[in-house]
C-alpha cells in the first residue's frame, strides 16, 4: 500500500482525490451562489430605485431653485 502512495499509482489516486475534493467545493459553491445572486439582483434593484428618486430629487430641487433666480428672490 505504502508503495502504491509513493509510486506512480499513487499520484493518480491523489490527483483522482483532489478533483473530487474540486468538484464538491464547485457544486456547494454553485448553491451559494444561485442564493446570493437572488440576494445581489433585490439590492442592485433597489440601488437603481433610490438612484432614480434621488434623480427626480435633484431636477425638482433645481427647478425650484431655478425658478427662485428667475424671480430674483432665491435666499
């Protein structure tokens, strides 16, 4: 046994050993990240709401400041 874990055999089993180690960490890697980009989508979904009314935000606040200089009675 000794042998087969020195020799030739030996780096087979534990290249066969690592690509099995490989392939579990990619498929519980894989669950995660279907669970996260769920996650990341509602975040990246909500950044783009606050970004839009922040938007809408500016042009009415510019707007009214606007109007104020318009009128000359801007504080």
């Amino acid at each position: 046994m000794v042998l087969l874990l020195v020799g030739g055999a030996g780096l087979g089993i534990g290249v066969l050993f690592a690509a099995i180690i490989s392939v579990d960490i990619i498929n519980r890697l894989r669950l995660r990240w279907s669970a996260y980009r769920g996650v990341l989508a509602a975040d990246l979904a909500a950044l783009r709401e606050w970004t839009s009314m922040a938007r809408a935000h500016w042009r009415q606040t510019t707007a009214i400041l606007d109007e104020a200089d318009r009128r000359g009675s801007r504080p």
